[in-house]
C-alpha cells in the first residue's frame, strides 16, 4: 500500500528534474494611433443689441431683409457665462494638447530606447 502512494510522488519528482530554459527577445511597440482632428472653422456671427428704444426698427429691419422675426436673448450674465464657457474650451483644449505632446514623446523616447536596446544587443 506504501508503494501505491510514493507512486505518484515518483513521478513528481521526475518532472522537475529538467532544466527550464528562458530566453528573452524584443517586443515591438504597439504603434501610437492618435486620430486627426478636425480644423476648427470659425463662423461669422452678427449680434444685434435689442433695447426698448430699437426693437421696433430692428423688427422692421428683419421683415424687410426677409428674415424670421425670432430673437435668441441673452442676458447680461447669460453673456458672461458663455464667455466664460468659452474661455473654459480654450482652456481645456490647451491642456488636452499638452497631454498628447507629452504622450508622443513618451512613446517616441521609449521607442528609441527600445531600438537602442535592440541595436547593442545584435
């Protein structure tokens, strides 16, 4: 019975006699892929100031011209907050820039340290 189960433990043995080798080579870098941007455009827009004074002259002016007597408004802090807003896209955009550059020369430097590394090792 003592022969049954030293059995097993024989052949355990005999597996792990055999030397592992390891050999190590080269990974190529996974290329960068960064999409294209679109080019901003920037359209013409033309604000008309309403008041008491001129909104009867401004909507006489749209019929004549052919154009919808509709008026998108803004209030005075309506108009700072889409200032600001925009200035917040400005800003974003800036940041969202330097972190791609910081990216590509990330990936740029690693990848000549890869092909340096490649290079003294042949």
């Amino acid at each position: 019975m003592k022969i049954l189960l030293l059995l097993p433990l024989l052949f355990l043995v005999g597996c792990g006699s055999k030397p592992i080798q390891i050999s190590t080579k080269p990974v190529e870098p996974i290329p960068l892929v960064i999409p294209s941007v679109d080019q901003y455009k920037h359209r013409k827009i033309k604000w008309i100031i309403v008041t008491p004074e001129n909104a009867k002259k401004v909507f006489e002016d749209l019929q004549k011209k052919g154009q919808p007597v509709v008026l998108f408004a803004l209030t005075s802090k309506g108009y700072e907050n889409l200032s600001l807003n925009t200035s917040d896209q400005i800003k974003i955009t800036s940041q969202l820039r330097a972190v791609i550059e910081a990216y590509k020369k990330y990936y740029l430097l690693k990848t000549k340290e890869n092909n340096n590394k490649n290079l003294s090792k042949k």
